[in-house]
C-alpha cells in the first residue's frame, strides 16, 4: 500500500485521528474519499463502525473492509445510505477541490453532513489554501455557519502547525494545507464535555 510522506498526510495520521479515535462516544464514523494510502486508516477506529465514500469504483478496495460499509457515490449523496443523527464523525479531507469543485455541490453536501451529525458530532475539513487547488473559499461555504467552530488542542503544540482562527490549522508546507474543525450544536446547546477539543466561540476557546 502507498503511503504520502506529506507534513499534512502526518499530521493527519499521528494527531487528529488517533485523537478523535481515543473519545467512546466516536462510535459511527464516515471518511469521505478513498486512495491506496488512505487504506490503513480504517484500523485507527477498531470496535467502531467505519465507513466510506468514494465516486470512483476503481477506490472499492481502499474503502472500509466490513461488507456494505464501502459506498460509490459522491459525497453530495451521503443521505442515501444514513439515517439523520446517526454519525458521530465525519472527516472529509482533500474533497474540496479535488471532486466537489462546484459551490452548489459543496453546499449541499455540507447541509446533508450536518443533518446526518448527531448533536455534538464534529466534521473536520481539509483544504488546500492554494488558489490552484480551491474553486471556492471551503470555510465560507453558507451551510457551515450552522455549525460551531471546534478547537483542536493538540494541533495547538504540534511542530509545522499554526492556528489561524476559530477551528482552522495551517500546516506549514508548499501547498498550505488547512485543516477546519466543525461540531453540530444541541437545539439547548448544552456543551457535552471533551477533554482534547472544544467548541470554539468568539475566538477563544471555553
């Protein structure tokens, strides 16, 4: 299997999904976007139920491994396979740009994650900040708004790894890579604890 040696593909790798992997309540997770090098991510979240998504069936292989958990479609059709509030994560990393290009899809395919989020379910993004890679701005599409800002502590002391704003992590490298984090708030927005990220508010983390 392939593996990226890229500062973004480690950072990735060795910190944000180990960190979301050790919570218990990450019990339904779904990675949208499916390579060779993306193959071993499934063992990082052993005992959990873990699926993928990919539009190419050439990327079945690299998919989940447990028979019906692999899907080919695009992400914007992420609804067809889950119920609403059924997943407590999901990563979608390299998708903007890089096969949703159209705003549009990109909307919509935000508004669906959203409503498949159980309250307090997180959504992480990664992005290129590169005007070659980015069709449109990632954090200023309309539907993320219903969102709060998630704040991730661990990349706060990570080397290469700068904090731009709210939930938003620069990777030091050619290609600018971003990571956003995202968590969909309880209708009494009453925060559940954390101990490793938080809800980010007004630019300061509670």
């Amino acid at each position: 299997m392939g593996k990226l040696s890229t500062p973004d593909r480690h950072v990735l790798e060795t910190i944000i999904l180990p960190s979301f992997a050790s919570r218990p309540e990450v019990r339904r997770v779904l990675f949208v976007g499916c390579a060779d090098y993306t193959k071993d991510y499934e063992s990082c979240f052993v005992g959990r139920e873990y699926y993928t998504i990919d539009v190419d069936p050439a990327c079945a292989g690299y998919g989940a491994a447990v028979p019906g958990r692999h899907f080919i479609d695009s992400a914007e059709n992420v609804d067809r396979y889950f119920r609403p509030c059924s997943l407590d994560l999901i990563l979608m990393n390299g998708v903007f740009g890089y096969g949703l290009n159209r705003r549009e899809r990109a909307e919509t395919t935000v508004a669906r994650c959203y409503d498949l989020l159980v309250d307090w379910g997180a959504l992480m993004i990664g992005w290129n900040d590169d005007p070659d890679c980015k069709p449109f701005e990632p954090v200023g599409l309309a539907g993320l708004a219903r969102f709060d800002r998630m704040g991730f502590p661990a990349l706060t002391v990570a080397p290469g790894v700068r904090r731009l704003s709210d939930g938003d992590y620069l990777v030091d490298e050619d290609y600018r890579h971003v990571f956003s984090f995202f968590v969909k708030p309880a209708l009494s927005r009453v925060k559940r604890g954390h101990s490793g990220y938080s809800r980010e508010r007004s630019g300061h983390n509670p």
